[in-house]
C-alpha cells in the first residue's frame, strides 16, 4: 500500500528540526510516523508532547511489562510498523528474544510467566471490539498490580491503539527496525 500522505524528508521550522533530532537520537533515525505528522504542525506538537510526557513519567509498570503491553496490542491491530519497532525496541532493551518473538502465539508459547500472560490477555482482550474485559480477568489483574499499576497497563495499551491506528490509517508499513537485530522475526 501506498502512503496516504507523503513522508516529510527535509524539515523546515523549528519544530520539525528539533523532531528530526529527537527522533534520530532516540530511535536511530528518522521515523516514518513522524514524518507524516510533520504535514500538520499541532498534531506534530501534540504527538511529540505526550510521548515525552510518557517517557518521562509512566514508571509504575516494570518495562518489560510496558513493552508487553505495547507489542501486543500492536500484534493484535496488526500495525506492521509499530510490530517492526516493537521488535527492534525489546531485542535492543534486553527482553529475552524467545518472548520477543513469541508475542503473537503467547498462549501456545511456553516462555511467559503468569505475570507476563496476565498482561498479553489484558491487552488482547482490550484491544478487541467490543473489549472482552471479564470480572476474572478483572480478579486476576488486582492480585497482581496495584491500582496506580492497572491504569498505566490501561493506558499503555490505549496508548498503542492510539499509534497503530494512526500508522495503520496513514498506510504506513515496516521500517526495517527488526533487519537491525540479531534475529529474524518470525
């Protein structure tokens, strides 16, 4: 598929030059989301404000857990480039490349622990429409976190809907973070 906007390549203005910048420092270079953004300047502004608001405090849930979370909500949307980054960002933090790979068959996988299958069903089942949240897997997610923690997991997952949607809707496609790793996705 074709973009539905083209991607920026040069930036102009202040505001796209420091996105450019940030962008290369945290993610190696340019991202392809940002680029179409940069079409509209107050979307650009917005995007870049809440994820560096996120970066900086939603540390509640472990990471591990966070990128969890992320991966399988992108999975489950099916954003090719949010998959790809996700690949890329839990190979280069570390996570075990066996529940790197393994996000999309987690229930058949046995590499997660309890902890870990709690989030992945959480995130599928609030991923789906309509959302699947059951009293079960309610009882499950309060024996396990704390509140401040069920509503970051909440909003990590609502967060990666919100970017899958974006990159999915602006046909936005696999960047060749996982190339960049030691392993192949699967």
């Amino acid at each position: 598929m074709d973009h539905v906007v083209p991607p920026i390549d040069r930036p102009r203005g202040p505001l796209r030059r420091f996105a450019w910048r940030y962008s290369r420092k945290n993610m190696g270079g340019v991202a392809d989301p940002l680029r179409a953004l940069a079409h509209h300047s107050g979307v650009l502004m917005a995007n870049g404000a809440l994820e560096m608001l996120v970066a900086k405090r939603w540390k509640a849930l472990d990471h591990h857990l966070q990128w969890l979370a992320l991966q399988a909500t992108s999975s489950a949307i099916g954003c090719s480039w949010c998959i790809d980054f996700g690949y890329y960002e839990g190979m280069q933090t570390g996570i075990d490349p066996r529940k790197v790979r393994d996000v999309p068959r987690w229930r058949d996988s046995d590499v997660y622990d309890e902890q870990e299958r709690l989030v992945l069903e959480y995130a599928e089942a609030t991923t789906s429409t309509p959302v699947m949240l059951d009293d079960d897997l309610v009882r499950r997610l309060h024996a396990s976190f704390t509140d401040e923690q069920i509503v970051e997991l909440a909003c990590w997952v609502a967060l990666e809907n919100y970017r899958s949607r974006i990159n999915a809707g602006l046909g936005l496609e696999s960047q060749g973070y996982s190339s960049r790793c030691e392993l192949a996705p699967v």
